[in-house]
C-alpha cells in the first residue's frame, strides 16, 4: 500500500493511492495515519479494504505528510561514504545521530521557510523510515519486521547553524521550522523490491545536484534499526531520515546554498517525488 495524508494544514484526512495514480480517500476506515494505525495488524486490515470502493480526492488537493503525529525524528548523518567524502569529514565507525523537532515536519511540497540569520541553506534527498512495532534491543535479523514502510524525506540542513555556530553538535542546523518535509506516500515494505537499490535525485532550478542510489549506504535501515533501538525505544510513528548521498550545496567548487525563490525537486524511486519553494520567514 501507499499511505499518505491530504488536506489543509492541521486537518489532514488519511488516503492511499490506488493502481492509477488516484488519491483514495480513507476517512470512513480509518482517522488519520499515525503510530496506532501503522501497526502490523491494523496494516493487515488495511490491506482488505476495496480500493474501489472508496471515494477519489481532486488531485489538485495539498498534500501533508504522510505521517501524522510524528514521534520521534531520529536522522543519520554521513551514512554515505562519498558523501562523508565531499563533506571532508571521516567514514563514521558507528552512526551519526541526531534529531530533529517536530515543527521540522511538513507536507512534501510545502513552502521551506529560510531562516533570518540563514547564509548556508542545505538540501539532502534521504530515504525515511516509518516504525510500525515497536523496537527494543532488536537484533539487525528481526529490525525488518519493526519497519512499517518507507518514505522519502528532504533533510535540509542550515550548515552555518550546523557547523559554525553549532556549539559540537547540529541539532540547530536541522531542525528549524519546514527543515523535514516527508512524503508524498509512506510505502508499505511490500512496495518496495529492494530498499538496498533505490536511485535518488535532487535539482535546485532545474539543475541535478544529486543522483544516488541507497545501495551506497554504509549502514542499511535493518541495521540502523537495531542500532538505534539499543539506546531508545522506537515507537510506531516514529521516523528515521537515514542520510544522503553526494551532491549537497556545500559540496559543490564553489558552495552553493538556498535562497528565497529557489525550487527544489526530489524524488527516490518508488516512493515519489517532492517539489518545494524557499521562502523568507517573515
């Protein structure tokens, strides 16, 4: 199935999107796609419902997260070896981990607000993990049976926050408000052939920065899983933004980073594609 959310911010309805492309409308099943519904049995249940039966939404209507009430936002940094590389910055031993708030989280083709005192705006295309059953000390054999499905997740990134001012750590680099917009669908695991070849691209104007592939990833989502779920319980709900590939503005001979006007494009096969516009926070 391809679970996603429709509607104006704050009262978003639950959908999928059917065979051709349709966004079906889910409210008379079930209230919202959130930790309770992502669930294994209440997926299987889903999973009966006649898509036919169901009514289809005007496809002009916004689209928000596909998550509703995020839990936690758990991201992994520099899980990409050439990225590490373009970024100057060792392959990492054991995951980078960091987090990001929950004002972070829109809808995939919402505006990206630019922060006042932003100079080094960032983009990063990532592959997400949405937690269906809850994960605790979970061996790397069994973390697939936890993994609700996936989804596709902008990382941006504010490097001067991140970075320069970032007092050791980069929590304030990425977490700002509209810093996570996730969607458009969360794929359940069965959409998915291979989650270890999924090509990934991003283009700012037109112009493609990044064009990857998650079977680079040093650390793959069944790993990361159990990793993380040594030192905290993952919930259903909670979603895990699992690095990025080469490519990002502070890569580039010379920099390049975001300014208000700028549109992004991004997309990971099989889970869709995102289109955003920067915008001054006013």
């Amino acid at each position: 199935m391809k679970l996603m959310r429709f509607g104006p911010k704050g009262q978003e309805k639950p959908g999928l999107i059917d065979v051709d492309g349709n966004i079906r409308d889910l409210s008379s099943i079930v209230d919202d796609i959130t930790g309770s519904q992502l669930l294994p049995e209440k997926l299987a249940e889903l999973s009966k419902v006649n898509i036919d039966s169901l009514p289809i939404v005007d496809s002009n209507v916004r689209i928000g997260s596909c998550v509703g009430s995020v839990g936690k936002f758990i991201c992994i940094g520099l899980n990409y070896a050439d990225h590490a590389a373009e970024a100057n910055m060792p392959i990492p031993e054991e995951p980078v981990v960091f987090t990001k708030w929950s004002s972070a989280v829109c809808g995939p083709n919402d505006n990206i607000v630019k922060p006042r005192n932003s100079i080094k705006m960032d983009w990063e295309v990532e592959l997400g993990i949405v937690i269906g059953k809850a994960a605790k000390y979970v061996d790397e054999a069994d973390a697939e049976e936890h993994i609700a499905g996936y989804c596709l997740i902008n990382d941006v990134s504010e490097r001067h926050f991140q970075l320069d001012i970032s007092g050791g750590q980069w929590d304030k680099g990425k977490g700002s408000d509209t810093f996570g917009p996730i969607g458009p669908w969360l794929a359940t695991r069965e959409e998915i052939e291979d989650v270890h070849n999924l090509g990934m691209k991003l283009s700012v104007n037109g112009k493609t920065y990044q064009n990857g592939n998650t079977k680079t990833m040093i650390f793959k989502p069944a790993f990361i899983v159990s990793y993380l779920s040594q030192f905290v319980t993952l919930e259903p709900g909670d979603v895990i933004s699992t690095g990025t590939p080469p490519g990002v503005g502070m890569g580039q001979t010379p920099e390049v980073f975001l300014n208000v006007g700028d549109k992004i494009t991004l997309s990971i096969d099989s889970l869709g594609q995102q289109n955003q516009e920067v915008v001054a926070d006013i």
